[in-house]
C-alpha cells in the first residue's frame, strides 16, 4: 500500500465522516440557514483534487471501472439529467455535480486497495475521528455536545458521529474476523468505537451496531466446521422468531431504547412528504430540490408542522420525493446487485469483504427508516456500502480470470525418450 494513497484515502473518507466541520464551526461560528464560506470552499476544492487522483490511481491499477462502478455512474447521470425538471436546476446540478465527485473517488478506493486494506483505512480514519471527538469534548466542551448533552465530536451532529462510530464497529469486527494478531488493540478500538455511540445517544447507531456485533458472532461461527457451525444454526433459528416478536411490538422497542414512536414527529411529517410524492410520482421533483426555497409546498409543510424540517427523514421518501419511482427502483437495483455478489464466487482472501458488505447493508436499509443519506454526496455509511460492493465486484472479476487463465491454460505433451522408442526385443527372432 503506497503512503501516498493511504493518506489520500484517508482524507477522503474522512470527509465523508463529516470529520472536518468542527474547524468551520470553531472559526466562523453556527447559526441558522449559514451559507458556504471559504473554509469549506477549500476543503471542498480539495476533495475534488483527491477523488480525481484517487480515480486516475486506480483506473492505472486495473484499466477498469467495473460493471458496478459503471451502474453507479450511471445512476450519477440519472441524478444530473433531472435538472430538466427541477423545481430548482441550480442547487440539482450543484448537488448532483458533488455526488460525481464522490462516485469517482469511491471507484478509485475501490481500485487501490484490496478488501482488508480498505478496512484497515476504514477503522483508522474512524479512529482518527473519535479520538478527534473526545479531545474536542476536552478542549471545548460547548462546541463538542448539542443541546441535550449528547456526543457530536467533530461531526456536526450527534447522529452523524454516531454513524460513524458504527462504521468504525463494522470495520473492526472484519479485521478481527481477519486477524489472528493484534486483536488486543483492535478491542480496546472497537470498545472506544461502542462507548463513544453510547456518548452520542443516537439510538438508532446503538440498535444497529448491537446488530453488528450479533451479525459477524454468527459469521464466525458458521465459517467453523462441526459443533460452531451447528450452534450458529441454532442460534439464528432461535433469534428469528425474537426479530419477528419486535418488528411486532415496535412501539415498545422504541420506547425501550429511548426513541419516541412516533420519530420525534416524523410520522406525521411523512404524511405530508407522501402527498407530495403523489404529484409528482414518476420522475420526481428533482434531485436535491424539493426543499428549495423556491418550492411552495415546503412552506405549507413548515406552517403545518410548526417548526422547519430540512428533509423527510426517511431514506426511500427522500428518493421518492428527489427522483421518482423510476430513479428509486433503479437504486434498488443497485442495492439488490451489491446483495447477489455474496453469492458469487470469490477468492479465499476475500470472503470476509462479502459478509461485511451484508452487514454494512443491513445498517444502510436499518438507518434509512429514519435519516434520508442514501442520495447524500458524501455520507459514511452509503460511501462504505458502494465501496464495499465494488471490491465484491472486482473480486469476483478477478476470480473469474484466474479460473479461466487455468482452464484455457495448454495442457503439456510428453515426448516420448529415445529408449522408450526403441523397440522391445522379442526372443526367438
């Protein structure tokens, strides 16, 4: 792995954590409605400048993007093409130009590192963003907590870091599932990664990273032989009747957890966004658009709600409400593509990348039931899905080329020696 791309790597990803507000917050300020200042135009040029060389890195590593990066980039052509009926052409191209940004970079990671040096970059820029977190809290305690004394660190809020400490568990659990050595410091970061999710008091980061140690504890047993796997079995049977006793009961799950049934209101801000999808079903009002100051509809929402909501806090509405059926079946595809290629046929170095693409997707559809980021330019848990399920693709490309570099390989002729050739020597001639 060349420092150089592991540093680059790193600051993308970073970015994508959301890891760099802090330093606009602590220079400028925070206020409602802030628009962009220089900072973060800055940062912004220089993510531009590394998702291109993380790109151009890669496409000179393997000369390919890949059929997924290729359905990807197209979806970023699908985003770009509904400014022409955009309630608001400007912000969409904007919103949808950043989003190309961010696809090209996570093709380029894709392409540079294999499955378990991505996780190992993974875990460290989530480890980098924690400690960060913690020594914020520290130093200035008032710009490190929201509110209501919860946790959100560099992130510009606490749900943010807590996706990211979640992200930082998916990451750490594949390099213990992977490595025999330096499993000590691996747990003292995975318990750091867990502690700093209770900090942030995001529900829903703590249901999904329980999920995440309950997922990879199953993994590890049914990859043994004999009685593990056996008990794996068991233990899978056993939990699925419980699943379905509190999808049931969800009212009082949420209630137990600290989450409000309701979403703290979203329930009945989804009956409006689902009005509002109605008209416009097909195609959507435009990717990023709909809750332009330019569309009407949001200022009947606010006056309904009494307070301003900047997005409907749902995965699938957002989509709905941004491209449409057609653009959302067409992101289900992608989704439901990413899933098959745990099934396919991978190297034996690769096997755990599938299973933490499995859980990373789990998290990916468990989140989205109450925050939109799946159409996010840059969000962690979406980048870590798309990266994931681009290194799955690439390993089943690879595998297939040496299974067909063995088979089409030519089998060698024996010569016959001399002495073989001789003929034997009857006797009674």
């Amino acid at each position: 792995m060349f420092r150089r791309d592991f540093v680059l790597g790193a600051f993308f990803l970073l970015n994508g954590m959301g890891a760099f507000t802090f330093a606009d917050r602590l220079v400028y300020g925070e206020w409602a409605d802030k628009p962009g200042d220089k900072l973060t135009q800055g940062i912004n040029l220089l993510i531009i400048a590394t998702s291109i060389a993380l790109f151009t890195r890669g496409l000179r590593n393997t000369r390919t993007i890949g059929a997924g990066g290729a359905y990807v980039l197209a979806f970023v052509g699908l985003l770009l093409f509904s400014a022409a009926w955009s309630i608001d052409p400007a912000t969409t191209i904007r919103r949808a130009f950043l989003y190309l940004v961010s696809v090209i970079g996570m093709i380029g990671i894709a392409n540079t590192f294999d499955g378990d040096e991505f996780m190992e970059l993974l875990n460290l820029s989530c480890l980098l963003t924690a400690i960060g977190s913690v020594a914020l809290l520290i130093i200035s305690p008032h710009n490190a907590l929201m509110e209501d004394g919860s946790l959100r660190g560099l992130a510009a809020h606490k749900n943010g870091l807590g996706q990211v400490m979640m992200i930082g568990v998916l990451a750490s659990l594949h390099r213990i599932r992977c490595q025999s050595k330096k499993r000590f410091r691996l747990i003292m970061t995975l318990s750091l990664f867990t502690v700093t999710a209770f900090a942030t008091k995001s529900g829903t980061s703590l249901v999904v990273i329980f999920m995440l140690y309950c997922g990879s504890f199953f993994i590890t047993l049914l990859c043994k032989e004999g009685a593990p796997r056996a008990t794996g079995a068991f233990l899978i049977i056993l939990t699925l009747p419980i699943a379905v006793v509190a999808m049931i009961n969800i009212d009082y799950v949420l209630e137990v957890i600290g989450k409000d049934p309701t979403f703290t209101g979203r329930t009945e801000l989804w009956s409006y966004v689902i009005t509002d999808i109605y008209q416009k079903p097909i195609l959507g009002w435009g990717y990023y658009a709909f809750w332009s100051t330019y569309n009407p509809e949001v200022g009947k929402i606010f006056d309904a709600l009494k307070y301003d909501v900047p997005q409907a806090h749902n995965g699938l509405l957002g989509m709905l409400l941004d491209i449409g059926i057609i653009g959302t079946i067409y992101f289900a595809y992608i989704m439901l593509r990413s899933f098959m290629l745990i099934f396919k046929k991978m190297g034996s170095r690769d096997r755990e990348i599938k299973f933490s693409l499995l859980l990373c997707l789990f998290a990916l559809i468990f989140e989205s039931f109450s925050e939109e980021f799946l159409t996010e330019p840059f969000n962690i848990i979406t980048m870590t899905f798309l990266i994931t399920g681009f290194l799955c693709d690439r390993a089943v490309r690879m595998e297939r080329r040496r299974r067909y570099s063995r088979s089409s390989r030519p089998v060698p002729i024996r010569v016959a020696s001399a002495r073989q050739m001789t003929p034997p020597n009857v006797s009674g001639f």
